[in-house]
C-alpha cells in the first residue's frame, strides 16, 4: 500500500480546522480513557490501522490495560467495562455505522442513563471527528509507522 496524498500539506487550512475540533474533543471534560476506547473502537470498525495504531499507543501510555484493549472489539461480551463505557461504546458503533442502525433508541436511552445532555454532544462530536479522521487516512492511505517486529 503507497500513500496516495498528504492531506496537510494539500489543504493546510482544513487540517487546521480539523485539528481544532480535535484538540476540542480531546479535552472536552470526558475521561481520557473513554475518549481512547472510542476512538480505537470506531477505528476498529472503519478498519483503520493508522488509527488504531495511533491511539492503542495512546491509550498503553495512558495507562489502559493489554487486556482491555484485547478484549475491546467484544466488549459487549466483557464485564471488564464499566456500564458508562457499555453506553458509550454502544453509541459509538450506532454513529460509526448510522446508515445500518439508525442510531437506535435503545442505544440511546442507554446512553441517557450514564451521560448527561452535554456530555452526549460531546460523545457525539468525538465519534463524528475519530470517523473523519479515519476517513482521510484510509482515503489517503495514511501509513502507519512499523517499528514492532512480529
């Protein structure tokens, strides 16, 4: 696979931009460690491996366990998540493949028991930014950086 763009460099602007929502999010008063579980899941789902790279990185130096992030592409069959990180989790697979699920309801009321009106927008915009991200490095075929032997 060869990178086909670098999508900074071509629209510097944009990457601002983009940036800015993401320092947003980032630091929006929702948990780190749920702010990385959903953006490893999301990226787990889209299939991107910059992404998942990127942030199971994040997360290890964050302090986030082997195992949890090992388990995290079941967690719904996992008592090692908190009912909070269930609900958010949930919603995060609801938005990521909104054009199969709808964004049920039943996802979100679940999502009403743990997060409050705010803290839902919020859940909301990070799902949508990690998507957008994953989009531009799939896209644009964003190469990982390869330092572990296997």
């Amino acid at each position: 696979m060869e990178p086909r763009l670098n999508y900074p460099a071509a629209a510097p602007d944009a990457f601002k931009a983009m940036r800015k929502l993401q320092d947003y999010v980032a630091d929006c008063g929702l948990e780190h460690s749920l702010i990385e579980l959903v953006r490893i899941r999301a990226s787990q789902i889209n299939g991107c491996a910059f992404c998942i790279h990127m942030h199971t990185r994040d997360a290890r130096a964050a302090g986030e366990s082997e195992t949890r992030l090992y388990l995290l592409s079941a967690w719904w069959e996992s008592p090692l998540f908190t009912p909070r990180e269930r609900a958010a989790l949930a919603w995060t697979e609801a938005l990521t493949r909104v054009a199969e699920t709808q964004a049920p309801d039943s996802d979100y009321e679940e999502l009403g028991r743990h997060f409050n009106e705010a803290e839902q927008v919020k859940l909301s915009l990070l799902i949508g930014v990690i998507n957008i991200w994953n989009r531009l490095a799939i896209g644009f075929r964003s190469l990982h950086p390869v330092e572990e032997t296997v």
